[in-house]
C-alpha cells in the first residue's frame, strides 16, 4: 500500500474543489459506451474546480491468447489488423487519446483487476504505461500518481493565508460482486468501521453505490460530537446490455449496472462549533463532503 500526498491551492473560504473518479470504462469492449465517457471527460475539462482519480480498469486488457477472448465482444474500431496484432497497445492509445484533455487534472491512478491480470499472465504492465503517459503530460514523476491496486491519497488544502485542511481519501478498485445493493452498501459501511479516512472510493462492481456511516468523536475540550464517514462505489461505463450481440452482463444474467460515476464535492473550509464553543474544523466534521450521482 502506498501513500500520496496532493496540494490544491485555493483562494478563500468559499473555493471547493470536485472530485470525479474515473472508474471500469473498459475501453476496448464492445459494450464500453465510449460517448458516455467522452461527454464525462468533458465534463472534468470544462469544470475549473473538477479534479479526478483513476479507479482502475481502464481498459480490457484481453488478449488473442486468453481464454475470455471473443472477436464478439470486440468494437468495430479493435477489428483492423493492426489493432489485432497489439489488442492491449490500441486500447492503451484509445484510452489516453480520449483521457487527453484532463491529463493535468489527474491527482492518482489505481490499477483495475484487468490491468493486474494482463501484467500477472502475459508479462505487460498495460497500468504502468498509462501512468507513464499521463504523468509525462502532466509533467510530474510516476510515483506521484502511481497507487498499484490500494492506497491513500491525502488531499492538503492551502489558502493564500497559509490556513490547510487535510482530506484522507482511502481508495480501492474493488473485490468481489453481487447483484443486489445491500450487500455493496454492507460492504461500504464495513470500510467505513474499518478505514479511518474521511472518504473511502471503490469500484469494480459496475454500480453506484453511496453508504455514509458515522463515528463517535470528542472534541479536545471533551465535547461529544458526530463524525460522518464518507464511502462510495464509483460506477462503469461498460453497458449491460449491447446491439446484435450479447456482453458479459447479458450471458451471466446480470443486473443492468450504472453507466457514469457519483462526483464528489469536497469542502475544506467549512466550520462548525459545538455547544461549548470548540470549533471544529476541516474534513472531520459532517457535510464538509458531498457525493452526488
């Protein structure tokens, strides 16, 4: 597990900054709604307060040799000989080229069980080159983006009186399954008793999920207050259902699953006090994040 640490400068108490996860878009799938995630890339691009995290899963990552691999689920643009010939590089390219415009927002990039099972079994670090490229245009080193499959990424906030707040943001892309919300949202308020951070992210289940829990806090004064803990499951963009054909989803019987993300609104400068007067500040106290579908 690694640890990274992110400035975002801010002007006053009124600035806020968005944060948009960029999870499961499985570039390379037939069934990867590719205008839905172009239209989410602009997004980021034209919000001046819009950040985003790589959940992981970017792309496919499903070779000729592997024994998931269907011409099927492959879109018209794979089918050429030269996209054949490499499956992972021409996915790799199509996603950078469409993740091009918000390069220098990026603020860290997990990898996806697609990215580690196409280094595991094939020796190619498909993750590892987008990271390469993305922090080459951003114009910073690797490891200031690299978090391999879990890792903190701390948030510190730094107005122009030199005033900080620290966000903890914990992020995961995700293990296991199930169809139904309950258990995902079991899952999420588990994190929530176990991670101390303020906003814990995950994906991998191709649904949008958002189950804030709450913690017993004191003040130093000995001041009883509430803590929300803020836990959200980041959505696909790889659609449940695709035409003449059939995708994962279809022949293992899925639920439709949730095509976008949540975005997540964080707000350093918010300020609290409690009966006594103690004044509770930054990302350990209720409503300072907000998460919206």
């Amino acid at each position: 597990m690694k640890t990274i640490t992110q400035v975002i400068q801010h002007d006053g108490r009124s600035n806020f900054t968005r944060l948009y996860p960029v999870s499961d878009v499985h570039i390379g799938h037939r069934a990867c709604d590719e205008k839905a995630f172009a239209r989410y890339v602009k997004q980021i691009a034209d919000d001046p307060d819009g950040m985003w995290v790589g959940i992981g899963d970017y792309v496919d990552a499903i070779n000729r040799s592997d024994p998931r691999f269907s011409t099927f689920d492959l879109p018209d643009w794979a089918l050429t000989r030269e996209a054949l010939a490499d499956i992972v590089t021409a996915q790799r390219d199509r996603f950078l080229e469409l993740t091009a415009p918000i390069h220098d927002k990026c603020l860290a990039l997990l990898a996806g069980n697609h990215e580690m099972t196409i280094s595991k079994y094939y020796e190619r670090d498909a993750y590892g080159e987008i990271v390469a490229a993305i922090a080459r245009d951003k114009g910073v080193e690797m490891d200031t983006l690299r978090l391999d499959y879990t890792g903190w990424m701390l948030l510190k906030f730094i107005r122009s009186t030199g005033k900080s707040s620290l966000c903890r943001v914990w992020m995961h892309h995700g293990h296991g399954g199930g169809q139904l919300k309950g258990a995902k949202a079991l899952k999420l308020q588990r994190l929530a008793w176990a991670v101390d951070a303020d906003l814990i992210i995950h994906g991998h289940v191709h649904d949008a999920v958002i189950s804030p829990g709450h913690r017993a806090c004191v003040t130093d004064s000995g001041v009883a207050y509430v803590r929300q803990v803020h836990a959200m499951i980041t959505g696909s963009f790889l659609t449940s259902w695709v035409k003449n054909g059939a995708s994962y989803a279809e022949r293992a019987m899925l639920f439709p699953g949730y095509v976008g993300s949540p975005v997540v609104e964080l707000y350093p400068w918010e300020e609290r006090t409690t009966d006594d007067g103690s004044a509770i500040t930054g990302f350990r106290i209720p409503d300072s994040i907000k998460i919206t579908v």
